[in-house]
C-alpha cells in the first residue's frame, strides 16, 4: 500500500470549556490527521519531536496505539513536549494559547523512504519555522524528487500574525512544492487580508498551484483547479461538540480519499476530473464531520474500522 507520511508539531491539547479543562489529549494538526488515517487502515508515519517527559513518552504510545510508525519521532533530553489550550466558545469553536520550549525548537532526523506515489502531510508553522526550515525544506525536496504528492495545509495562527513578513519567503516556497494547496478564509485574512477565495486563488495560489481547497467553516468549501475547474461543496449538517480537529480531518479525509480512489502523481500531473474532486471533497467532508462529533480531534475507532474495511473492499 502507498504510505502517508505527515511532518509537524506534536502537542498535548488541553481544551476548555466555561474556563475550565474538560479533556487532555496528544494533538498537533498533522498530527491529527496522521492519527485518523491510522484508525482508517492506511500506512502511515510522522516526523516530529517531544520532549523527554511523561508526556512525550504517552504520545509516542498513543501513536503506535493507532497504528503510526512512530520510528521518526525524536525525544531530545532535558527538554519538555509542548502545549496547547484550547478555549471553546458557544459555537464550540477554539482560540488557542501555545507553549513551547523554544530552546529546544529544533529537529534531527532520518528520512522514512519515500516512494513514486506516497504522500506527504505538511503545514502549520511549524512548515515555515526559520529555526527548523533547512531540515523540513530538505525533506519536502527530497519527497518531491521521489515522485511523492505533497498536500499542504497553511493552517497560520493568528498568534504568528506578527510574523508574517518574516515567514513569506518560506510560504512561497512551500506553495511551489505543494500538489495540493488547502487554507481557511481565516488563514489568508491573517497572511494577506484577503476574504474570496476568487482573489486568493488568482492573486496568491495560481502561480504555483492549480489545485486549491479554501475552506470557510460551516460556509460551503471553494474548489479550484486546472483548466478553470471552479466549484462549491455544502459543508454536512453536523451537531458539532468540538471544531478543533475540523480541518486536520478535512485533510485526513481528503488523503484517504486519494488512496482509496486511486489517485496517483499521474493524475496530479494530469488535472484532476470533476468525479475526482466530488469523490475527494465528499471523503473529507465526511472525515471532517465526525470528528466534530465528539470532543477528540480524530476520527472515531468505530469509524476508523468502517473506512478500514472501505480500503479492503478496493483491495487495498
């Protein structure tokens, strides 16, 4: 089976409601998604760090709990994992305050093989982080000469804003790198203060990627791809509990998709077909609403094994 391989932070999530702390949970948002791919029976593995602590040791368990190739995530000594607090609103959205030893804000590591067809998960910032942008740009073009699909997430937080004209030159290079290029209207109000994704696409994306996923809450999903292919997805009535792993999922979703269809570089390359899309926009949909399900940011284990024996059934 073609393999997923993700890149990013991992986080312990501690998330509020009403000021208080309801749940504490290993997150990150590659991370996230890698987790729901996992459950879902796809071949997966991730790049990261923690700390030398009780807490980087419980997510390291947590990921081979879930089936994840945890070989390529360091522990580097006398360092502590990061955090993240997530405040619930009534519209059981999040704002968020991080934590990080940044000292320690680094990665070594070997590379997972990477072959004609895998795919690679990257985004957040820890994909524009200057500390750490030789070794994750290094990979990014080692997967790309392999024939990998790169799907990029923006994913930028609000509390980076101040960063921003620092980072773009790192931004720019990883729209150049990626296939797939997906943001949230809040992603591209913070990078560029733009709010259509008509005027992102054209303006900021186009130049270096035809295929572009704007997403806007519970708004419907812009698509946009080769050859002028433009077209809106209504996003799934959903009794949300929990927003937090929305996006993360929406990527899971979409990458199980390309393995389940049989999506491969040469479609990439190619353009891909209206089916294509509605098939891979319907799939992280779907992945996306269940996980605002619950309070967890990954899909269910009950679900996981439905989209498990969907990859079985294709002979996967």
């Amino acid at each position: 089976m073609r393999k997923v391989i993700g890149i990013g932070e991992t986080v312990l999530d501690i998330i509020f409601r009403d000021e208080k702390p309801i749940s504490a949970l290993p997150g990150g948002s590659t991370f996230n998604a890698i987790i729901s791919l996992g459950r879902s029976g796809v071949k997966a593995s991730m790049i990261s760090e923690t700390g030398n602590d009780r807490i980087g040791q419980n997510i390291i368990k947590f990921m081979e709990s879930n089936g994840i190739d945890a070989s390529y995530v360091n522990v580097y000594p006398e360092s502590k994992s990061p955090l993240s607090l997530a405040f619930l609103n009534d519209h059981n959205d999040a704002d968020y305050i991080f934590y990080k030893d940044h000292p320690h804000d680094r990665i070594d590591y070997v590379y997972p093989e990477v072959n004609a067809d895998d795919i690679v998960l990257f985004g957040s910032f820890f994909a524009l982080n200057p500390v750490i942008r030789p070794q994750v740009y290094a990979f990014l073009d080692y997967a790309r000469q392999r024939g990998a699909i790169l799907y990029y997430d923006v994913n930028f937080r609000a509390s980076h804003k101040n960063e921003v004209m620092k980072v773009t030159p790192n931004l720019l290079d990883n729209l150049e790198m990626a296939d797939i290029v997906r943001g949230s209207s809040e992603d591209f109000e913070i990078l560029f203060r733009q709010h259509d994704a008509d005027t992102v696409y054209r303006s900021q994306i186009a130049f270096y990627t035809k295929k572009f996923i704007y997403t806007r809450s519970a708004d419907p999903v812009e698509v946009r791809g080769d050859s002028g292919f433009s077209k809106q997805y209504p996003v799934l009535p959903t009794e949300t509990v929990s927003t937090i792993g929305a996006g993360d999922n929406f990527n899971a979703g979409f990458i199980y998709g390309l393995i389940k269809n049989g999506i491969t570089r040469q479609h990439i390359d190619q353009g891909l077909t209206e089916s294509q899309w509605d098939a891979l926009v319907l799939s992280a949909l779907d992945f996306s609403a269940e996980c605002c399900r619950d309070i967890y940011n990954y899909v269910s284990e009950e679900y996981g094994e439905k989209m498990r024996k969907g990859l079985q059934n294709n002979g996967l």
